[in-house]
C-alpha cells in the first residue's frame, strides 16, 4: 500500500557555511527520502534556512548589508552545497517568507484564542550603547559556579553548568563590550504546562525514539515551565500581530518553516494539498530528522503548538547524536572542522554518502568519522567489492556475445539468495538500521565475487568447450550487480545513474529486485568510481586550516563597501565648511540643526550628532560636508547637505575636522 510522506531536516542557520557535520542529518534524511521513493510511496521532502534572530541581524551589520541580502546570499550557498551533495529536496525555502508569516500568525492566533499564551514582566540584561535587549550568547562574563572568565550567559564551558545571564560575574556585552543593565520589558510565554497530559503520552507512542523519551521523562520529572516566545526590538523576524515591537522568538517560527516550505511546494504543484499532510484528522504520515541538541523544541514546544493550533503532530521525530572526526570534536586549527564545499574539492561526494550510510544505526549515538577508516572502506567496499562485480565480467559479454546478457538466469540459486534479501534490507532502511543494511548488502557482494573466483570465467573463455558458459556466468554477475545497484542507490544515486546508463535500463526501482535482466543489450563498461588517496584527505584538511587562518586575519569592523571607479568619486563635491550656529531640533531625539558656511553660501543641514556633542561646542568650528547632496525635506525643515563623521555612534561619534589653513568654500580633492 503506498503512503504519503512528508520528510524534513533540520533547518540550517542563515549565518554560515554548511560543514560536514550538517551533512550527517541531510544525507541520512535524504537517504531515508529516497529509499521510501524507490519503495514507490510519495514521499515529499522539504528544508529552508533559519533566518531569524539577534546573530543574523548583527552579522548583517557587520557585513554593511541588510539581513535580507544576508539570507539570500547564504541560502544561495546552502542550497547549491546540498545539491552537490546530491540531497535532493523537493523544496529548499527560507522562514523570512510570506508563507512562514501567515502560519506563524495563525498558529499563534488559534493559541491565544484559547488562552495557551501568558504576559508577564520580566527582567533582562540591556546593553546601554546599542539599545538592545542582549540573547543569552551574546553576554559574556565569568561563571557563577567555577569563576571561569569569557563564559556564555547561558552555560559554563569549563564546568558544564547551567545558569541565567542574570547570574555571571563582571558581565559585558558580546555586541559593544558595554557592561549591560538590568531593564523590565513585557514578554508573551507559551503555556507548555497545558499540554504535559498530552506529551507525556505522544512520547510514550513510538513517535521519538527510547533514549529521547527517556529524556523526556527526565523533563517530565523536573516540570514543565512556560516557554518565553516574544523578543523585543530590534529584532530580525516576524512582529507579533497586535504586540508593536514584540517579535516572535526564532523558535517559534522556525519549525513552522517546515509547513511553510510544504505550502510554497504546494503552491506551485498541482495536485499536492496541504491539508491532505497538517490537517489534525490526516493519514499522511510527517517525519522530522534532527540533531539531539534541539530535541527540546521538537518533542515539547513543536508538537505542543500543532496540538493547540488544532494541526496534526509529526508522526515521528528522528534525533542523530554529534559528529566527532578521527574521535574527538571537529577543530578549525587541526582542520578537521571540514566544510561541505572544502570536501567537494577534493573527494567524491558520495564516498561520504556511504561512509555514513554503513555506520549510522537508528539510535542517538554520536558518529565518528575516522579518515583512515573511510579510506579504508570505501575502497573496500566500493572498489574493490562492488564496483568490482561488473568490472570482471563485463567486458566478457561486450565482446564475447554481442554486448547482450544471456537467457534462462531466473531460476539461478544465486540470483534467488540475492532477491530474497529485498525485504529484510528494506526493514533495515525503514528503521534507520543503514549499517546493517550495508552489512548484508557487502556480504551479498562477497558472495556474487566468490562466485566469479570459482567459475573462473577468464580460465574457462579460452576453451571452445567451456567458452559459452561464460556467458551465463558473466550475466548471472551482471544481475547481481544490478540488484545490489538498486540497494545503494538511496545512498549513491548518481552511481546508480552511471549503472542504469551501462545496463541500457531505465531508473530502477526497489520492485526490480525481483525481475531478472536478461536477453537484454548492455553497453560497454565504463570504469566509475576511482580510489580515495591519502593525499586527498590531507589536501582537504590543510585547505581546512588555511580557511581558518584566512578567518583569523584581522578584519575592519566595517567591511568596505562595493568597489567604486574614479569618475564615481569625482561626481561627489566634498567643501570645508564652517559651522556658524548649531541648535536642537524640537522633537527629535537625534539631530541637531547646523548652519554651514560655504565661503559666503549657508546651507541648513541636520546632523544625526545629538548623542555626541553639545550646540555650543560645534559653533565656529570647521568641518567637511558633502556640498551637492540632493536637498531633502524633512518634518523639521529642508537639509542641504551632509556633516561627515567617523565612529559606531551613540558618543562614539566625531566629525571631521580639517588642519588650520584650511579656508570655508575650499574644495576637498
């Protein structure tokens, strides 16, 4: 019976490159996508960027660009990282959409309906100079605990322990080094509490799996508490409706990015329904991969939400455990911290697809990936295992039988062993069991090259009296290797490829394990795959060092902006100019009215400078303005010009100021 599957990953933050240990999570997901493709269900899989939140609208800033520009430049890299990975998402998104917005606000709107949503006052660290209320990773100060300095507001790296920002010692901002005040703001909160009854039993029902729920069970014990989900301004992400200045705190509309991609697919596909997947009463079933580090959203807050929002909840949440490399963390200094475009300069994208396809099980264990290891295995398995079954025999039918397979093969004992192992590896696929999986498939591979060591084609074709039974052995080799193309092929899809190309076939399917290829034209073997080096690995890893060394290179705090030509410059007209009176401006918290001297021309400009300096201290001084600036109307009056100015801002601000000699009206070249 085919069923209807909607498959997801977790969304990739907006703010850097995708690496290796990204990786981990899209290729099983989209391993497990295109298995349940190949069993010929429909199974629809979606990602999108995160790109909301406090560190997108800071490196925005720091880049000299909007936050927009930002996501569309990193969803751009994402995107083309995936598919040169070969994980192929039906939909790739952004949570920054007009989808996302729309769900984000009924989701929430059918919560407060209900009365799931609280407001209370809190209080939280502020830092003065930027005018923001600071996240808890973007405060800084020593442990409560261990007194270990540059610890995070939320955890202690040294000692492990948990604390609120409130708690650090000495604490400064991350963002301007200012020590932060405490300041009350109103915040809106999730009640989770009012749905423990109901999460302590979709916990308990298959829909994650043991270790998470005994997790859960341990969150259960300590109780649940409301889940702060407002942020104040400024804030990257989506107002929340009839709360001016609230934003909605990433994680709310982060996992609704999932339903919002699935809509935008939906939209332009005729035939898919959304309802027919998120309606509460739907049959289709909805599968979430993540990492175990956000489990706590997925498994409490996610569902939680759907359940008051009247949607149906996932069907089952698939938590992976962190990527180590040679055994420890990734590092940058070591060059193991390996991005997904660094591994694609060197090494075969799908040498990675089936490393972690023959060691990933269905547990939250954490995976290693040891070099020497992968090295080892793929050119085991791939070359000298797989690969290796046509290599040997193919060549036998091109041009020993008119490139043509023989007849009579489905009754063959072999043949038999080899497609009646379909449906224990699918069980294997099904539950996330990839390495045993591969376990049995190369153990089938063994056996069809045993196979071929003891009928010893290349002996027998030299003799007239055995010649024709080469034919038989060659084609019986051939269809082993088709069946054992059609179990890799969730993980090597364009390997695949190259095999239904050299069989002359069309895509195959899981079903084509049980039909049996023969009297059938093949074209000549072309060799597929070629053997991972060592120097491959250690060109990757010394690649990895330098783009971190590049990343340590002292840099502006302010990028400099696009690349101007001379001729762009010459149209600006910069003129000493003397400042003959400076005033406040009546309602504005910023700007002060100045009148400048051109050298017997007085232009009106207002300054954004208040925060920096005092009327009476700028009068008679003189200064540079740009002098040709289209005049501009403002509430306050016309300004003519512009003051130039260096500094971040606030009372870090000063205006330029020429050498003595320099006269009112002077042309500044």
């Amino acid at each position: 019976m085919s069923r209807k599957i909607l498959v997801t990953s977790a969304l990739p933050y907006a703010n850097g490159s995708i690496h290796i240990g990204h990786m981990l999570e899209h290729i099983q997901t989209d391993i497990w996508a295109r298995f349940q493709k190949l069993r010929g269900h429909q199974c629809i899989s979606v990602c999108a960027d995160d790109t909301h939140g406090t560190p997108i609208m800071l490196k925005a800033q720091s880049e000299g660009i909007t936050p927009e520009q930002l996501i569309s430049k990193t969803r751009e890299e994402h995107l083309k990282d995936f598919q040169d990975f070969h994980v192929d998402y039906d939909n790739y998104h952004s949570t920054h959409s007009e989808e996302n917005k729309t769900l984000s606000e009924l989701i929430y709107s059918r919560l407060d309906k209900k009365g799931h949503i609280a407001k209370r006052t809190i209080s939280q660290l502020f830092d003065p100079e930027k005018k923001m209320f600071l996240p808890d990773r973007f405060v800084k100060g020593e442990c409560p605990e261990c007194g270990s300095e540059d610890q995070y507001g939320d955890n202690c790296d040294n000692c492990s322990a948990t604390y609120s920002p409130t708690e650090l010692k000495n604490p400064k901002s991350a963002v301007s080094g200012a020590t932060p005040v405490l300041r009350d703001s109103e915040h809106y909160f999730f009640k989770l509490p009012d749905f423990e009854k109901m999460l302590k039993q979709w916990t308990r029902n298959d829909h994650v799996q043991e270790q998470i729920a005994n997790k859960l069970d341990e969150w259960f014990d300590a109780g649940l508490e409301q889940w702060d989900i407002s942020r104040d301004a400024p804030y990257f992400g989506f107002e929340i409706p009839g709360a001016p200045n609230k934003y909605f705190y990433v994680w709310v509309d982060a996992p609704i990015g999932y339903m919002a991609s699935f809509k935008n697919l939906c939209d332009k596909t005729e035939g898919l329904e959304f309802d027919e997947y998120w309606n509460s009463n739907s049959d289709a079933e909805v599968h979430h991969f993540i990492g175990k580090d956000i489990v706590y959203f997925h498994t409490l807050f996610w569902p939680a939400m759907l359940e008051g929002a009247d949607f149906r909840k996932p069907t089952k949440v698939h938590a992976h455990g962190f990527l180590t490399v040679n055994g420890t963390k990734m590092s940058k200094s070591k060059g193991t911290f390996v991005k997904a475009r660094t591994f694609l300069n060197h090494l075969n994208p799908e040498f990675l697809r089936y490393y972690f396809l023959a060691k990933l099980t269905g547990r939250v264990d954490d995976f290693d990936l040891s070099f020497s290891d992968f090295i080892a295995r793929v050119n085991s398995d791939l070359v000298n295992k797989y690969i290796n079954i046509a290599s040997r025999c193919a060549n036998f039918i091109s041009k020993k039988f008119d490139g043509h397979l023989a007849s009579g093969l489905e009754d063959h004992p072999l043949i038999k062993e080899f497609q009646q192992s379909a449906d224990t590896i699918a069980n294997y696929y099904e539950n996330k069991e990839f390495g045993r999986a591969v376990r049995d498939i190369m153990g089938l591979a063994d056996k069809a090259n045993r196979y071929i060591d003891s009928e010893e084609p290349w002996v027998k074709i030299k003799s007239e009296a055995t010649a024709a039974q080469v034919h038989e052995i060659s084609s019986v080799a051939i269809n082993l290797f088709r069946i054992l193309t059609i179990y890799l092929k969730p993980a090597l899809p364009k390997i695949a490829e190259q095999v239904e190309a050299f069989l002359n076939v069309e895509p195959l399917t899981w079903q084509d394990t049980q039909s049996v290829l023969q009297g059938h034209a093949i074209n000549r073997f072309k060799p597929m795959i070629k053997r991972v080096e060592q120097k491959q690995i250690d060109d990757m890893i010394e690649e990895s060092k330098q783009e971190n060394e590049a990343a340590n290179q002292p840099q502006l705090a302010e990028p400099l902006k696009e690349e101007i030509q001379f001729a762009d410059f010459d149209k600006i007209d910069l003129r000493i100019a003397k400042i003959v009176s400076a005033e406040h401006v009546e309602g504005a918290d910023k700007l002060l009215k100045l009148k400048l001297d051109l050298g017997g021309v007085v232009k009106q400009v207002f300054a954004g400078i208040k925060s920096a300096y005092n009327p009476e201290e700028l009068e008679g001084k003189l200064t540079v303005m740009v002098a040709n600036l289209a005049p501009r109307k403002m509430r306050f009056g016309m300004s003519e010009g512009m003051v130039l100015a260096a500094g971040p801002g606030g009372k870090d601000l000063w205006i330029l100021n020429p050498d003595e000699g320099a006269e009112p009206g002077m042309r500044v070249k």
